[in-house]
C-alpha cells in the first residue's frame, strides 16, 4: 500500500486498469453533480457519450469513498476505497467465522484468510470492482444467520442476505454468480442435514427468499444488461464469438499448479514466485491462487478433526465446488492446457457465460470456503489436550503464520502525473471541447487518468466493455488518426479500406472533428515515431501551429463550432467487413453488416449499392434507426439498391440486416477459404439530393432493381 506521502499522489496498483477505477470515482461524482444517469458516460465518446450496463462501475463502493473524495480529492478516495473492500471483506470473514466456530479469535483467523488473501492484492494492482467481495461475504452471514435462527430474526437475516445479494449484483458479474452458487450450497446442504423431515424445508425457503427479493430488487438493472448484450449493437458484438470466448475460458482458467506457488508480492520469494508463474496463460492478476500453505493445512485440521468436521462439510464443499469452476474446462499443468476435460465444461457451455469469461476469478468461493475450514482447524488446535500448556503461543502463531505467507510489502504504486496543459487549460467547458486524443487504442487507460485532471469530454473511450462507437468504425479523419484501434492492428489506409465513393476528402476533415464537437486534437509525440503518418496528417489539417508544444505534446485546436452544413458521407464498418476483393467488393462475415453515415445538417440524400449473397438466397432488410430504407430478396448474383432518405444533422449508421447464416466457402466445396461469408458489398455511392428539391420528412424507398438473372 502506498505511505502517507504518496497516498494522495498515487494509486495503488500497476497504473493500468486501475485508472479506469479511479475515472469511476471521477465520474461518479461529477454525474451526481450534473444530474447525469450513472451508467450513461456522457464524457466519453463524443459527441453523444455511451449508455453501458455491463460496464462494471461498482457504484456503492465509490459511494462510499465520496465523503473522502469531497474533501481530499480522487487520489485518496480510490486508496482509502481499496483499503474499505479489503477491511469490509475481513470484517465479513470475521462475522461467519465467528458464528460458525462460536470463537472470535477463529473468526480473526477466516476474516484474515478472506479479506488479505494473496489473489485480493493480485487483482488490487488494477481490478477493484473484482477486489469487493465484502457484499458476498457479508450476504453468505446473513443466510448462515437466516438459517439458524428462527421466527422474526429469521427473516430479518434472510432480508439483509437479500440486500447484500443486490449489492453484490451492482459490484461485479463474478460477486453476484459466486453469492448465489454459495446461497444456493448452503440451502440444499443445511435443508439435506435437517433431522427433523417436517422442517427440511426451512433453509432452502430461506435462501430462495433471499434469492428472489436481491434479484427482484436488481431486476431492472439485470434487465437492461441482457437487452443491451442480446442486442444488434452489444457491446464488444464484434470480438465476442464462440470460438473467442472459449479461447478467453482457457487462456483465464486456473492453473492447478498455481495453487502451490507463493504469493509473487512477498518481500522475500515474490521474485521467484513471478518467475515460477510465467509460464502460465492469463495476467498476473488471474494467475495468482494460491490460498496458503498454512490455511490448506489449518483447513484440513478443521475438515478431518472429530470436533469440527460436521461443522466444516459445507465449507469444504464450497471450497471444492469453487476450485473445480475456476479451473475451467480444461486441465492446465504449468502452463499446459492438457486437454483433460474437467467437470465445469458444462457450467461454461451454458448461454451467457461469456459474461464471466475468467474462471480464475471463482477463487473467491474456495478461499471463503476455506477460510471457514482453517478457523474451525485453528481452533480444534487450540482445544486439542496436547497444545493446552502451549495456547498462549498458538494463539498469536497462527495469524503470524498466515499473515507471513500473505505479507505484502512494497506493493505497486502508479503516481497521478499529467502534463501541464491537462491540469491548467482554461477552457469554456461547452458542448465544443472535447479532446481527441493521439494514440489512443483500446489497450491504454491513460485518457482517463487525464480526464480527471482536465475535465473534458473524449472521443472514444476505454471501459470494460467497448461499446459500438461509429467515429472508431471507420468515419473519417478518427479511423486515420487510430482512435480505439487495436494497437496491433496496422494504421488505417483509407483508399484500401473504404469502398463507398466518392473518398471522404481531407479539405472535410476539420468539420468532421467539429461535427463531432472535438475542439483539441493531442499528440503524444513521445508514443509516436518520426515516421508516423497521422504526424503529416495533423499537419495537414491544422493551419495554425499547436497552441501547446512540449517535447512529449503537441496540441492543436480546431476552434469549435459548427461543421459546414453540407458535408455528407458514407464508409463501410471497418469491423464488419472483410478487405476488398478484386479491388471491387468486400465480403461480411456477419448477418448484421453496417455502413456509417455523417450530415453536417438535416438534408437530403441518396445512396445506391449492390448486395450479393454467398452461396444462398437471402431476405435483407436495410434500415438507419427507426426507419426502414429497403428491403429485398438477394441471390448471388446480386441486388442493386438506391436509396433515398433524409439524414439527420450528426453521425447516424446504416444496418443492413441479411437473413440466414453465414457459411465458409470450404464447407460447400468452394476451395479453401475458411472464412465465414454472407453478403457482399460492390458499386457503392453516394451523394447529396440537392439544396433546392424541397424538403421531405419521410423514408422513401427507390428503385429497387434485380440485376440478377
């Protein structure tokens, strides 16, 4: 953790994703101020932000760090909020431990073991939302309350378990679905070991009360996230496909023989420990499982010893139950995935589980499970007959133990520092100011963190879902400038990769930056070679010189504004096509394929294009919002459509919609190519209908002509 000196000036953490978390306080607050609803990232992505609710904000954590934040700055909040969810979850451990074993010294040892794990200070280095698991804890006690208790209190513990089971769904996916595979064990094992058949049904009513109201309570919430990931415009839509999503499955699965290998931020074998986890897939974070040499023993004292092991048979089973879900569907040995199918296959088979797509992360359950296992071990040790004369020593021994295997010291710091102009420009915060910033792809935080000190609204973004975004689609001068690209990816080249014509023109660039309501364009000269071509472009586009220049920034301003009435064009998604073909046509991979539009104002204008369907016929429905644009029958070899329609003032996208699925070539004897194809784009252009030919306020449909035979 950060010293007192630097606690307001940095964060903990590697500086990655932990800017994300500390923009969420930023955000947050300023949407409290503002009026903003949370979940709608009005500065982000300009012009009009982003609407994500599966992006993970982890509100009442950052409500609770507002009083420091108020008063010390975003700094200190996101420190003192890191610090909250390790004490909160400690304080959870502690609460069940103590109820389970009856002994508060045994209750310190699971919140010891639950709140300072090894994996709580792996995902600390930038994953807070995943460290607040203290609403799960806390949830899981109140069930074990609910269920031992009677009458009124019975259901006054089912309520809070409840309370705590909606906290957890707004926290995290892996908070929520840990919560209910807990509640739902407990239900099913306490109602099993009833004795008396009358009332077996009492703790399985309990926990489906708690279950239905925490669910009932988030169900709009809950609701708006599956309509949004069940939509044509889902975030992450592109990149999310069954085979990637298994890859993520396996490439996040637990290692078993991470499990052995000590924690990597210990003072003395952390650097062997990093050097022992290389070979293993994932980040650091989803690599680091390992529960204590000392919990696994103390663990399997309380599992086997006469005294405790009734106690501790749900615990262990929970621990079991949450080890085999985090190690995924395959068996991975040092970093090999031997293809050893494993029991949670199934689990991740299921629909929806692209949601959770880092099974390393259900490590959670196993050390809640056996945390509670090695406080009921710690404390029939101290019961035992032959350690009496030494319990004074055992007492203060086994929280030393487990504290040295768990000790954490130094622990990563990322240092708040931005450069001057961010932290003093004076700027008029109008609807005119957004910044775009170059590079900017999706693997770097770092606009966020200088958002907090400016201020100002960014094109593009970076949260943990990537919305659809059309200005990093392929609109013009954004894709050449990369904005959110894959940093892997080579530049855009805009005569290779646009096919509609006529080709945007650079003397339209600047409007298109105004249309977008970006006035200062930021160049991170020390991110980008000599060479760079988006260098010369900026070049090209500013007249004036940068009006702060630095040896690590240029910034150029494009005076705001509005954008020139009459500018119009189209390009095709660059995500939802293939390269050109012949140098006359592109295939899409996908039955939803989009073309994105901008108007500089409300106008008239007209589109013609020919689509071409793979192998089979195809209904295809072409439509921009609400309005329906064309609609038709495509054969192989092709439809011409021309279509007439008034575009609105901004940046609007075209959906074309084609029936069916999209096939490989291969698969229908057609040579080797493996690529999925559904239809096909060719003779695109477009144009504007004229100032003078009157104004119509509906969608007109023309000429739809077959040129097939």
């Amino acid at each position: 953790m950060p010293a007192p000196l630097t606690a307001t000036s940095a964060i903990v953490g590697d500086g990655h994703d932990g800017w994300q978390d500390a923009w969420e306080m930023w955000w947050l607050n300023r949407a409290f101020q503002t009026g903003s609803p949370p979940y709608h990232f009005s500065t982000l992505y300009a012009p009009d932000g982003a609407t994500l609710y599966i992006h993970s904000l982890n509100p009442i954590e950052i409500v609770l760090a507002l009083p420091v934040q108020w008063l010390f700055g975003v700094i200190p909040a996101y420190n003192f909020a890191a610090w909250l969810a390790l004490v909160l979850t400690a304080f959870g451990g502690y609460l069940l431990g103590k109820d389970v074993t009856g002994s508060r010294l045994a209750g310190l040892v699971a919140g010891l073991i639950v709140g300072f794990a090894p994996h709580q200070f792996a995902h600390l280095l930038g994953h807070l939302d995943v460290v607040s698991i203290q609403f799960f804890v806390l949830g899981v006690w109140c069930l074990y309350r609910a269920i031992h208790a009677a009458g009124r209190p019975a259901l006054a513990w089912s309520l809070w378990s409840a309370a705590c089971l909606a906290a957890s769904a707004l926290t995290h996916p892996y908070s929520l679905i840990s919560a209910i595979i807990a509640m739902l064990l407990m239900g099913l094992y306490y109602s099993l070991r009833k004795r008396e058949t009358g009332k077996r049904w009492l703790p399985i009513a309990k926990t489906a009360l708690a279950s239905i109201i925490g669910l009932s309570v988030v169900s709009p919430f809950l609701f708006a996230m599956y309509s949004q990931v069940a939509g044509p415009d889902a975030p992450r839509r592109r990149e999310i496909t069954e085979d990637s999503v298994r890859s993520e499955i396996k490439y996040y699965s637990a290692d078993l023989l991470a499990h052995f290998i000590p924690s990597p931020f210990h003072p003395i074998w952390g650097d062997a420990s990093r050097q022992a986890l290389e070979p293993m897939q994932g980040g650091l974070s989803e690599k680091v499982v390992f529960p204590g040499y000392a919990v696994i023993a103390l663990a399997l004292a309380g599992a086997i010893s006469p005294s405790t092991r009734r106690k501790a048979r749900p615990w262990w089973l929970l621990a079991l139950l949450g080890f085999v879900i985090s190690l995924g569907p395959s068996l991975h040995i040092g970093g090999v995935d031997t293809g050893v199918p494993l029991p949670a296959d199934l689990l991740y088979s299921l629909p929806g589980t692209f949601l959770v797509r880092v099974p390393a992360r259900f490590n959670i359950l196993v050390m809640l499970g056996l945390s509670i296992c090695a406080a009921l071990g710690a404390q029939a040790l101290w019961r035992h007959p032959k350690v009496a004369s030494w319990r004074p020593y055992s007492l203060a021994a086994i929280p030393l133990l487990i504290g040295l295997e768990f000790f954490t010291a130094p622990y990563r710091t990322s240092p708040f520092e931005v450069e001057a102009w961010w932290d003093k420009v004076a700027v008029d915060r109008s609807a005119y100011s957004a910044v775009l910033e170059v590079p900017f792809d999706r693997a770097t935080p770092d606009p966020l963190r200088w958002q907090i000190a400016s201020g100002l609204p960014l094109a593009g973004g970076y949260l943990s879902r990537q919305p659809m975004y059309p200005l990093s689609s392929g609109v013009p001068p954004f894709a050449d400038f990369g904005l959110n690209r894959f940093s892997e990816l080579s530049l855009f080249d805009r005569p290779r990769e646009t096919l509609c014509r006529p080709l945007p023109s650079e003397s339209t660039y600047l409007d298109l930056l105004r249309l977008a309501r970006v006035r200062y364009a930021v160049l991170h000269l020390d991110k980008l070679s000599p060479d760079d071509p988006r260098l010369s472009l900026a070049a090209r586009l500013f007249p004036s010189p940068p009006i702060y220049k630095s040896d690590t920034l240029a910034v150029y301003e494009t005076g705001g504004g509005e954008a020139d009435p009459g500018v119009f064009g189209v390009v095709e998604d660059i995500e939802d096509w293939y390269p050109f073909e012949e140098g006359t046509f592109r295939w899409s991979n996908r039955t939803q394929a989009r073309l994105q539009v901008w108007s500089g104002s409300e106008q008239e204008v007209s589109l013609k294009m020919k689509l071409a369907s793979f192998n089979v016929k195809r209904n295809v429905i072409i439509s921009t919002g609400d309005d329906l644009l064309g609609a038709g029958r495509v054969d192989p070899p092709g439809r011409l459509f021309n279509l007439e329609w008034r575009a609105p003032k901004g940046f609007s996208t075209i959906l074309i919609s084609a029936s069916g699925t999209p096939i490989p070539p291969a698969s229908v004897g057609v040579g080797n190519d493996q690529r999925p194809l559904s239809i096909s784009l060719a003779d695109c252009t477009y144009e504007r209908r004229g100032q003078g030919s009157g104004v119509r306020d509906h969608v007109r449909v023309a000429n739809l002509l077959n040129t097939g035979p």
